[in-house]
C-alpha cells in the first residue's frame, strides 16, 4: 500500500512539474490549479446529474483526469487569430490538400451527389470543411474531450463554453454514442472527420448510410452529412456561391469595407465594382459586404450570406475564407488573381517536403516527412529564424528553403530518397471508378 501511494504521490508530482513547466507555473500553483479542478468535478455533479447523467456515467468520464495545461495554452494562441490572412491561406490552400479534396470528391460522388440534393449545401464545401478540420481525417484529435472541456469549463476565458459542451459530452456517454476510452478529439472538445463539437453531434449528426450509428469518427458519409445539416439548419442557401473576387474602382475605399456596409450586388455594380476576369454577377439582388484581408492593396471580396453561415462553424473570418476560397479550387477556380500585398506564397509540395527534410539534417525534431506543416515543423523554423536573427514568426517562407539550400548544398541521398505521403485512406472506402473530368476553363460561380 506504501508502494502504491509513493508511486500515485510520484505520478502526482511529475504531471505538476509538466504543468508548471508547460504554463511556467511555480509547483505551489500547478498544485492548487489540481486542487481547483477537483473542487470543479465535484460541483459540477449535481448540474450533470440534473441532466439525466448517471453516477456511473459521470465516475467513468472523470476516472483518472487531471487539468490539461496544452488546452489553455492552445486556447490563447489559435492560428486563425493570430496569423495574417496571407499567412493562413498559404498554410492551408496547399496544392497538396487541393489534389486530395478532388480525389476525395471522386471518391465519395455518389454519397456526396446524395447529401448534397438533400440538404443543398455544396459538396465542395463540404470536402473543404473535412479538409480543413482534419485533413481528411488524417488529424482527429488526440485529447480526452472529456478531459479537454472540463479544463475548459474550470478555469480561462471560456468556461460557460466548456461547461456547456461538457454537458453535451456526458449526454453522449450516458447515450452510448461513444465511450470514454474513445472520446477523442480536439483540445476545444470538437470530434470527428469534421470536428462537431459535442452540442453540434447532439443536434445535428445523422446516420446518412443507415447503418443505425450516427458515425462521424470512421464513416466519412455519416460526418459529410451531419456538417449538411448543421450548415443547412443554419441558413445556407441552395444554389448561391459564397461570394467573389473583385477589382474596385478607385472611388471605392476601405471605407466601404464591413458587415455594416453591405448592400446589393447591384449597388455595388453601380459603384463600378466588377467581378475577376470578366466574369458577371449572377443574381443583382444578392446582398454582399466587401471584405479586404490583406487592405486595399490586396485581394477584394464581396461576401454571400452562406459566407456567414461557414461562420457559424467557425467565427474566423480567415478560416471561412480558406474553406470557401478552397471549395472554389476543386471546382478549377484559379487562386486569387490579386497578390496579397506581402508577397507571402505557399511553398508548393515538393518544396514542402524538402524544407522538411532540410530541417531533419539540420538536427530538429519534426516528426515524420509528410508535407504538412504543422507546429512542430513551424517550431523549427522559429528557431533557425532566430539563429540568423530574422522576423520570427515560424512561418514556411521559400527564403528559409533558400536559407537552407545555401547551407547544406545537395540533400543527402537517404533525405532526398523520400517521397510525398500517399493519400489518407479513410476506414470505410466507398469506391468511385469513374475518371475525374478533364480540366475546362475557369468556371463561372453560381
């Protein structure tokens, strides 16, 4: 018994010390941070037991869990928020992601063609969404939500968000959707090839193949189809796009910029507003507010209704704009014909992959070569930043590839025998035979 306690008291000790490390907390507030949190799951039973939560349910989702430092320190530094519009769009509308969403609107037409005459959202969005959140379900999530929200709901910025999704998370034990040994997702709660966030699962998750589980976790058509109907019960419009590219007229400043601002597309044609090569505007009685993520000097939006609805599933305008400005990719829509007025481009993938590889030979720790670069990879390249004293910022600009090839010369015969990870294979495939379709001329938005 002596054993056992020195070594639950040890295991106590080290996750303090993590905590205190990770948040840079003395050992004396990481302890009382613990304390808090217990005092937190103790009171939070009778709010869960009002809510039809069993005792067994509420002992077995908080058997073992302690606060989780990574949570409230990704909380504060979301990438959405903090990076530039041109930053975020060159890290996540990559050629790599464009070539894997098409494949997968091959893969999955039929059940795609099916969910999109039922609810009426766009099937590119949808894949777009399911890359974004996950690429494809390469990255679901590897925090026990449970655990994850429960930090949430006791301490920061957002515990009635926490609390309330807790609540939704309980439910869906209680309800036997999933178990606690397997409620894995994101450090904010959110589950699934689509990151529903358990509230969202609740009220929107369908069982689209009829296999009598409403799966968001190994049946990509379960999840395609419970993000339908979230954005559809949300107010997407079947049939108009999400908004477009425009060249503005000199007389047309920043000033007109905002949700304040919005008006008809036909008023905004009498401003002398056009659309991108040429194109026309549909429909003179859509209203659209102008959207300038890089300012006047750079691309120029007007924004759809359905653009806000994008927004619901997450409020960040960078992230709505990356969803639909890379649902319009896999339709052959070229990237923004305006430069964002920083330069800033995406390295394409197989500079990825070589600046990658250069790090690895240069000594960091990235994980594995795989082209995503995510932030371990973007943590390396804040430290080579700092060594040849630039901005640092651990963005993947082609000066650090540049900086690189300098140094090292030729990549080493093992590092350069890599090549770019296949497509991520979903658990369930379901087969598409038919060839994608030729490429046609720029494509006119609905």
């Amino acid at each position: 018994m002596k054993r056992k306690k020195r070594v639950s008291l040890l295991s106590m000790l080290c996750a303090l010390a993590f905590a205190a490390g990770t948040l840079g907390l003395s050992a004396a507030e990481a302890l009382a941070a613990d304390a808090r949190y217990k005092r937190f799951v103790e009171s939070f039973w009778p709010v869960a037991k009002r809510n039809g939560i069993s005792q067994a349910t509420y002992d077995a989702a908080f058997k073992g869990l302690e606060p989780d430092p990574d949570v409230i320190k990704k909380d504060a530094h979301q990438p959405e928020f903090v990076l530039p519009a041109s930053h975020y769009l060159a890290l996540t509308v990559t050629d790599t992601r464009i070539r894997i969403g098409s494949e997968m609107l091959e893969k999955y037409k039929s059940e795609l063609a099916a969910i999109e005459k039922k609810y009426g959202v766009d099937k590119q969005v949808l894949v777009a969404i399911w890359g974004m959140e996950t690429n494809f379900g390469q990255f679901m999530g590897d925090k026990n939500v449970i655990r994850a929200l429960s930090t949430l709901a006791y301490t920061g910025r957002r515990k009635k968000f926490g609390r309330s999704e807790l609540l939704a998370a309980l439910k869906m034990l209680e309800r036997g959707y999933i178990t606690p040994d397997k409620i894995m997702g994101s450090w904010a709660g959110a589950l699934g090839y689509t990151q529903l966030l358990p509230s969202n699962y609740l009220k929107f998750a369908v069982d689209f193949d009829g296999d009598g589980k409403r799966d968001i976790w190994e049946t990509p058509p379960d999840a395609l189809a419970s993000t339908a109907n979230y954005l559809a019960r949300n107010g997407w419009k079947r049939g108009p796009t999400w908004g477009y590219e425009v060249v503005l007229p000199k007389r047309v400043s920043a000033k007109y910029a905002g949700r304040r601002n919005s008006r008809s597309i036909a008023r905004w044609k009498a401003l002398g507003v056009k659309r991108v090569r040429g194109q026309e505007f549909p429909r003179g009685q859509d209203r659209a507010y102008l959207y300038l993520p890089g300012g006047r000097k750079g691309p120029a939006l007007l924004l759809l209704d359905n653009f806000r609805v994008v927004m619901r599933y997450n409020a960040s305008h960078k992230y709505a704009l990356s969803v639909s400005h890379l649902s319009d990719r896999f339709l052959g829509v070229p990237a923004f014909e305006k430069p964002w007025p920083d330069g800033v481009r995406a390295l394409d993938e197989p500079e990825r992959f070589e600046l990658q590889k250069r790090l690895i030979q240069r000594g960091y720790v990235i994980g594995e070569v795989d082209g995503v670069l995510g932030s371990k990879t973007r943590a390396a390249i804040r430290k080579l930043q700092k060594e040849k004293k630039l901005k640092v910022d651990g963005f993947p600009k082609p000066k650090m590839l540049e900086i690189l090839r300098e140094e090292q010369g030729p990549l080493a015969a093992d590092a350069s025998a890599a090549q770019p990870a296949a497509t991520p294979e979903p658990p369930q495939p379901r087969a598409a035979t038919s060839e994608p379709p030729p490429a046609a001329a720029t494509p006119q938005l609905p």
